[in-house]
DNA sequence: CTAGGGTTAG
C-alpha cells in the first residue's frame, strides 16, 4: 500500500472505528514487510488518530525492522487489550500463516479473544495449536483456556484443564465459578465459592452478582456486607440487582450511599429509571453525570425511545454529534435512533437513517436490521422490509415478530399468519410482541373469529396477554360491531383498563353510532384523561348522529373550556 | 476473572 493511499484514505474516515479498522491494516502491512522507513511515516500519520494508537505505534516501530513472532505476539495482545477481539484473532491467524511459531503471548491472547466474542471453533483450534507448540503448561495459557470453556459453557473441559493446572491461581478459580454462574448452576457455584482458598474482590463480586441475577437479594446482600473488601462492581452488582427485581428505591439508596461512582453507576441508575417509565428522573441523572461516554448516552437515547418520547432521543442523537460533544455513535445508539424514527412514522427517515448508518461505518447488525424492518414498515415499504428480513443471519423471536407486525399493519394478515406459523417450526417460542402483531394482523383485516382464537391460545403459550392484547381486541371487536363482547372483555380484564382501551370501544360507538356503551366508555375516557378532549368530541359525533343536538352541543362547549385552560402550558411545551 | 447501553407492541 502506498503512502499517498493510506494517507488519504485515513483523512478522509469519517468515524474512529473505521479509522480504526485502517490501523489494522496498516499494522498487517507494517508486520508483513514493507520498508520500515515508509511504514513509519503511514504509521504516525495514523497515531493522530489516538494517544493510545500512537503509543502502540511507537512500541511496534520499534521492533519493526525483524517482524518476528514477538512483533506480531505483542501486535495480537495489543488488540486483545484494547477489545478489538476481532482485529486480534485475525492477526493471530495471519500470523499463523506466515509459518511463525506462535508465542504465549499470541496464543493466551488469541484464546482471550475468541472467549469474549465466543468463538468456539477458533477458540478450540488455538487450543489444539497451544497444545502442539507445547504451551498448555503455561499458567497463562490455562488460565485462558479455563475461561474460555467457562464462557462457552463446556464445563467438563474447562475442569479438565483446570484440574491439569500445577499452580491454580485465583483467576482459574474465578472463571469456573462464573462459569456456573453463567449456566445458572447456584449451588455449584457456591460449592466452588467455598473452595476458593484466597478470594479475591473479584470471587466475591461474582458470587454477588450470581446471587442477584437470580433474584436473591437477601443472599446478595449478606454477602455484601461479609465481604472484605469492596470495590465499583460490588456496589454497581448490587444496585443492578436491585434493579432487576424491580426496588428502584433500594438501588437509589444504594446509588446516594455508594462513596464514589463510576459510570457503570450512573449508567445502571439511569437504565433502572427508564426500565420503569421515571424519564424524568433518569434525565436528571444523565444530566448530573460529570464524564458522559457513549454508553451513557446510548442508555438515555434509549430510554427516550423506549418510552414514547421518540423526539427527545433524535434531539439527545443531534446532540452526541455536535463538535463540543463529539462521541461516535454505534450499532446500538443507531438501534434507538431507527426506534425513534419508526415511532414518529415519517417516511423521510428512512433513507435519512441509512445515509446516516453508511457514513458512521456502521455495521448492520441482525438488531439494527430488525429495527430497520420495524421502520420500513411503518413507511408502508413492505418489500424492503421484507427483503431486510430474508437478509438475517439468525432469526430470532424479535426479527419474526417485528416481520409478523410489518405484515400487520401493511394488510398482509396471510403472510403474518404464515411467518407465525414457521416461527414454532422453527422451534421459536412466540412470546407476548408476537402475539401483539399477529392480533393487529387480525384486527387490520377484521378477522374476528381468527382474532378471537388467537388471542385464546396465548394461554397455550403461558403468555399472559397485557393491556395492549386486550386493547387490540377490544378494537377487533368493536369495529365488527360486537360492541357487547368488547364491553364484557373490559370487565373481564385482571387489570385496570387503560383510556386506550376505553378509547378503542368509544371510537366503535362512533362508528356504529351507540349511545350506551358510549356513554359508559366515555366516562371511563373523561375519568382517566381528563385534558384529552379527543373522547369528547367522539361522544359529541355519537349524540350528533342519533339526533341528540343538545347533549352534543353541551360537550362541544366543555372542549372549549378545556382548550382554553389548556393554552399557557401547551405553548410551553411547542416552544421548547 | 466481576459491574453499564440495543431490536418487536393500532
């Protein structure tokens, strides 16, 4: 590669990691020959991409003019310590094909890397390589070794080679205690906690979080108290855990009282609050912490996108990018971003999202496509989502489901049915999003019976149907004209009907002009949104078309009022 | 070796 080329190609990266990838490169072609003196030049014009490129850069020019096995070794472990795992197994195996004996360092550092991204195969033909080279007394090696069977699961071999181990150090011990952790094995973890002869904060923390993830705070919080020693993790596992259980209020308590936080921190808190609907307390939160990073913005993007307040995440997205922010957005702050744009449902952002996809360099994850396909469908592009669709590398229960929802609401009721029906093929188990855009598939093309069936055999499933299953039925129902059976499956309901659910039955007296039911889900409507005049005005159409002017215009005089007294705060809300 | 952010819901 020529010095002109990677030059330009590097001033002209629009995004870090994309810059990143060209370092790669660039190392690869250092390593593999070229004339150091060129390299050098392609080398530190690259550096001013990052100090920590730039220290590297240095350390690799130093042993550039012999790019032996340590050159390339110490190039790997340097991937493997900056989580460019990919980057990393990759140089591995290019080195591998030079005929280069791999050192300890390359080997233990290659098996790092393929545990984290868990990359089975690569991981076991390392194992095989280390074991050929005669590596696998190496404490590293093991210790590498032991994890990655750890993080695949294979506990068997990852105690096989543990076993083998001369001198177990306590990072052994750890990987086979989250190992079970991770298979959700509590009392063999346990056991092994026991035997661990020097714990260290990490042993505990691991117990810790097991315990949590599981949702035994008591035990959690015993050990918490009983430990030696604390650090970030320890309160952040806690925190989290009280989290998950749903004790926001606990993990408050423990957030004021922690001595010092780190972003983890924050970004839990902040994740918490939005798990639950406290936008506003998340916000404030986000607005308190002192260093945001890409992942605390991702958390607050996110937690606008996923409670309806999809202008506030493009507006916090906006904000990312601005020159005094400057933080790259990745696959999942675009994830959110894509959300966002399919809940404000304007078509214009769909080709304004993958401009913006293509010039981050962002890869199309099977996540991103599957918010893709969500957008594309709300845009009424039923052929591009399903085009996205057939493109997955791995279908899983989100893909099916927002394909199914796609064909829903674009009127395709048999295709909806028909991906249904090679999802449990697939041995894919619905869960209770599927069954919201199979029942909108239903309800669009006004299949009661069908409806009715499907929405009965949630149970077969041990689903659940929430408010909205219910709100999608009552519509199916009302808009049949079955107003009586739509009343009786609001009262049948084990929750406290929503107005969307009221609403749905009142728009269906307006269409087939009912004054009872009418009137009985109005007052629900006026009881649960009192400032939404929209349900005034339906039971107003309903007293119109069955001749009662008077009673309709009394309603159109109370939704003046109210406009009225509404006018100060909706002009502050428009302005800012 | 432990702790944080993602997709579906007329």
């Amino acid at each position: 590669m020529l010095v002109a080329t990677v030059t330009a190609l590097l001033n002209s990266c629009p995004t870090a990691k994309q810059a990143k990838q060209i370092h790669a490169q660039i190392i690869v072609c250092a390593l593999n020959n070229l004339e150091p003196l060129l390299v050098r030049q392609i080398l530190l014009s690259a550096s001013t991409y990052s100090t920590t490129v730039a220290q590297y850069v240095l350390k690799i020019l130093y042993h550039l003019h012999c790019p032996d096995a340590f050159s390339w070794g110490f190039t790997v472990r340097y991937f493997s310590q900056q989580a460019q795992f990919k980057e990393a197994l990759s140089l591995y195996f290019q080195m591998f094909k030079q005929g280069l004996c791999p050192s300890t360092f390359a080997i233990s550092s290659a098996l790092r890397a393929s545990a984290r991204i868990v990359c089975r195969t690569e991981g076991i033909l390392i194992h095989a390589q280390s074991f050929k080279y005669g590596f696998c007394g190496c404490v590293y090696v093991q210790t590498a070794l032991v994890d990655l069977y750890s993080k695949l699961g294979d506990m068997n071999t990852a105690l096989k080679v543990f076993d083998e181990m001369l001198v177990k150090n306590v990072v052994s011990w750890n990987s086979i205690l989250s190992g079970y952790l991770k298979l959700g094995h509590l009392a063999e973890a346990q056991r092994v906690f026991n035997q661990i002869p020097r714990k260290d904060v990490v042993s505990w923390n691991s117990m810790l979080t097991g315990c949590a993830k599981s949702g035994d705070m008591d035990q959690a919080c015993l050990l918490f108290e009983q430990m030696p020693e604390r650090n970030y993790a320890s309160w952040n596992a806690m925190i989290s855990g009280y989290v998950d259980c749903g004790k926001i209020e606990s993990a408050q308590k423990l957030f004021a009282e922690m001595p010092q936080r780190n972003n983890v921190s924050w970004i839990t808190m902040i994740a918490g609050y939005s798990k639950f609907g406290f936008v506003e307390s998340a916000w404030e939160l986000f607005n308190q912490m002192p260093e945001k990073d890409l992942i605390s913005f991702n958390a607050m993007i996110s937690c606008f996108a996923q409670n309806n307040r999809p202008t506030e995440a493009l507006k916090l997205f906006n904000e990312m990018l601005k020159a005094d922010v400057n933080i790259q957005p990745d696959e999942m702050t675009l994830v959110s971003v894509v959300s966002a744009c399919s809940q404000l449902g304007d078509v214009r952002y769909g080709s304004w999202i993958e401009s913006y996809i293509k010039n981050f360099g962002i890869e199309f994850d099977d996540h991103l496509v599957t918010a893709l396909i969500n957008l594309y469908a709300k845009c009424g592009n039923i052929g591009k989502a399903y085009e996205l669709f057939d493109g997955l590398k791995k279908k899983d229960v989100v893909a099916y489901s927002a394909m199914i929802l796609a064909c829903g609401i674009n009127g395709k009721v048999y295709d909806a049915v028909n991906l249904f029906t090679a999802m449990v093929d697939a041995q894919i188990e619905p869960n209770l999003a599927t069954f919201s855009g199979l029942l909108t598939a239903y309800n669009h093309a006004g299949l009661v019976e069908e409806g009715y069936q499907c929405f009965n055999s949630m149970m077969e499933h041990q689903l659940v149907p929430l408010l909205d299953h219910y709100a999608i039925m009552v519509d199916l129902l009302g808009r049949a004209g079955r107003l009586q059976e739509a009343y009786e499956l609001i009262e049948s309901m084990p929750m406290r009907p929503c107005a969307e659910v009221w609403g749905a039955l009142l728009l269906a007296c307006e269409v087939h002009s009912n004054v009872d039911f009418g009137e009985i889900a109005a007052k629900h409507c006026f009881e649960l949104e009192p400032t939404t005049t929209g349900y005034y005005s339906l039971l107003a159409n309903i007293y119109a078309s069955v001749g009662r002017w008077d009673d309709a215009r009394k309603l159109r005089e109370v939704i003046k009022d109210k406009k009225l007294a509404k006018i100060p705060g909706r002009s502050w809300t428009e302005i800012t």
